[in-house]
C-alpha cells in the first residue's frame, strides 16, 4: 500500500486515518518491525514527523493480517491460575500451548488466553477491549507471568513502564551444554530470518532491532545448565533466539532447536519448551505500589529438570 503525505502528521496518525481497520496499536508495533517506508526508507519512529509529499508505504500482506477485534471472541472458561489482581491488573500463570491472541493462520476455533480473559471480565463485570488487556505477550509454549490489564488508562500506564524498561522480568530456561561465562549480556540485534520469515534470528539488516538478554547459570550438570534469564528489551523470541546463537539451544525448543538440544529433549523425553516466564515487578496503575508477582512450574517443566538432573529454588535470586 502507498499513501503521499499532504501536510505535516505524525506517521502513526497518518496511516490510522488511512486505514481505520487497523488499531493505534497494532500500527505503531508494525511501524517499530520495520513494516513502513518512508521516502524509501525504513522508520520505525511512530512519532515520525511526515512532511507534504511524503511517500508511505506499508508492507500490505503484514498490515493485513487480522488483529484482535476482527476474529471473534467468545468468553471461555479457561481455569487461569490468578497469581495477583488489583483494581487495576492481574496476573495470570499462562499454560503452555496457548497463543495469547488470535493470529491469522490460526484456525478460528483455536482458543487463545484472550478468550480467556473475557470469561474473568465478565464474571467481574468488567468491560472486555482486545486490543487492551493485554500488558506484553508471550510465545505460545512459553509458561508463566502475562499480565493482564482492565482499562485503557491502566494499559497506557504499564506499556509506558514496559517502554522505559522499568518493569524486569525474570524467566527461567533449560539449555543444552554449559555457558562458557556464569554470567554474561547478550547484545545482539533480532530481525526476520532471511531464509525463513517465520523464524527471528541474530542479524543485521535495516529492519532489525536492539535486543539485549542477561543470563546467569543458576544450576548445571555435565550436559545442561539452568539459566534465569533478564530482558532488557521485548523483541519476539528473544530469549530462545540469543541463547541459541551462543551454542546453548532451550530444551524443548522445535523452532530453534540444535542437534545437541534436539538428541537431549528426545533423550529425556521433554515435551514442551522448557522457558518459564518465573517473575514480574512492575508498578501497579492502581495505587503506584510495586509488586513483585512469582509464577510456579508447571508440571512438564518439573519432569524436565528431574530428567536432567538440575535443581531449582523457586525465586531465588529474584531481585526487584
């Protein structure tokens, strides 16, 4: 789609008034992947300032798939485990084989979390908006904290938390092998893949961007290791992506599954990714207090540390 600026506009402004299917949202998250030209250029400021003549062009197949409020959904009773809830979020303990919103190759009968939580919505009789009930998201075998938001004014307070990375968010993963450093920062840029559009991958293009993971080895045998990991940025993936382009591949991982990893997940016969979303602080919009919300494993996620002999203290070393 190509569209030609006639006066000063923000870019985010610009293309909602053009496309009116498409949420604020959904736009400035494509703007930031790099989905928008301008003037031949990639920007992935939504703030971006457009001048008069101005050529936007959007990548159509991507602007097009389906967001939230066109695919229906019905209020299902999905048994979420609610680790915390206030007036203004709560956080839930997502299963693991659940996407956490509707994507367009999904068949329209799959549940996701979002018919979920409009089953908790209405039992409380709160007004249910797809597109702002969700805080983050997780990848659909990940385990773990997703937080859930109640109104527009509290989903503006913690996105802005999550955009000056001030919330931290902990996960815990089994690798194959052992990290060479204890410790130690991935920073690497995350972009498409360039043979498969499905997949991430550590790589420099003009659509890729910042992505930052720390890890410390928390337990390790002679063939896996027990990391928790800190994001310091968001990007699809991430965590699954860095770790396998240092040699350590989650167990469990089909996406970016090594050799090794994929010999040791048949071995100890894992079923499932072994990446668990372990804790969330942030700031609750509610009354400003910080809360530091614990997930607990699952039972696969248990079966797999039992069958690679790792030990795990729930929360230890969590810091806030």
């Amino acid at each position: 789609m190509e569209f030609i600026a006639t006066e000063e506009v923000r870019l985010d402004g610009f293309i909602a008034k053009h496309d009116e299917g498409l949420s604020r949202t959904k736009i400035q998250d494509a703007i930031k992947d790099g989905l928008v030209h301008v003037n031949g250029k990639v920007v992935k400021k939504p703030a971006h300032k457009l001048s008069p003549d101005d050529v936007v062009i959007l990548d159509a197949k991507r602007f097009n798939e389906p967001s939230e409020e066109e695919v229906e959904i019905d209020a299902i009773d999905m048994e979420f485990d609610i680790l915390f809830e206030d007036d203004a979020v709560m956080v839930i303990n997502k299963p693991a084989g659940i996407s956490v919103h509707p994507g367009h190759s999904m068949d329209k009968s799959e549940k996701t979390v979002l018919n979920g939580i409009r089953f908790l919505f209405e039992q409380r009789g709160i007004p249910f908006s797809p597109d702002a009930v969700l805080a983050h998201r997780l990848d659909k075998p990940t385990t773990g904290c997703l937080c859930v938001v109640k109104n527009y004014n509290s989903h503006a307070a913690l996105q802005q938390q999550f955009q000056d990375r001030t919330i931290t968010k902990h996960y815990i993963a089994i690798v194959v092998g052992i990290p060479e450093h204890k410790t130690a920062t991935i920073d690497a840029p995350i972009g498409r893949s360039l043979t498969d559009r499905t997949k991430m991958n550590v790589v420099k293009t003009s659509t890729s961007r910042e992505a930052k993971t720390t890890y410390t080895v928390i337990d390790h045998t002679n063939d896996a290791s027990l990391l928790r990991c800190d994001l310091h940025t968001g990007r699809t993936h991430q965590i699954r992506v860095h770790l396998k382009s240092i040699g350590h591949s989650i167990l469990g991982d089909e996406a970016y599954a090594s050799v090794r990893s994929d010999e040791m997940t048949e071995q100890c016969h894992i079923s499932g990714l072994c990446l668990h979303a372990e804790s969330l602080t942030f700031l609750s919009p509610a009354d400003n207090s910080e809360h530091t919300v614990v997930a607990p494993l699952g039972a696969a996620f248990m079966n797999a540390l039992d069958a690679t002999g790792l030990n795990y203290l729930p929360g230890a070393n969590v810091t806030t």
